[in-house]
C-alpha cells in the first residue's frame, strides 16, 4: 500500500474521496471542485495528470503534461 505525506492512512482495501478546489491568490474566482479517489492519487508520477471529462460516461486518465498541453492547444482558440 502507498502512503502519502498530508493524505489520510486507510486500511488495507479502503478507498476515500477527496475534493479539491483551485482558487485565485486574491480570492477573484473559484474553479469548480475536482473529486478523486485516494487510488487515483497513487498511481500519479512526476509529470503527469489526472484528467477526468465526461462524454456518456465518466472516463478518467493519466496523461503527461505534454499531453495535456497538446490537448489544450488542440481544443482550445486562443
């Protein structure tokens, strides 16, 4: 089992939810809330994000964040 420095220790086959927002230094906005599992956590390296977007269902990947960049150069206009 991994253990990560800040997390909650769970037993052995446990799983939690956890939510996180993005907020502006000065408070002007807050981005929507991002919930994931402790597992999805672990299984995180250096250079990489959890993506998760909704089509019919619900699908979660890692990608590299030059993937991500890509992604966004792909679908956003400048």
């Amino acid at each position: 089992m991994v253990t990560l420095p800040g997390f909650p220790s769970l037993l052995e086959g446990e799983d939690i939810s956890l939510r996180m927002f993005g907020v502006a230094d000065d408070n002007s906005f807050t981005s929507e809330a991002v919930d994931f599992r402790h597992a999805d956590l672990t299984e995180l390296t250096p250079g990489s994000v959890l993506v998760t977007y909704h089509n019919v269902t619900e699908i979660r990947e890692i990608v590299s964040l030059v993937e991500l960049q890509r992604r966004a150069d792909n679908n956003c206009k400048r």
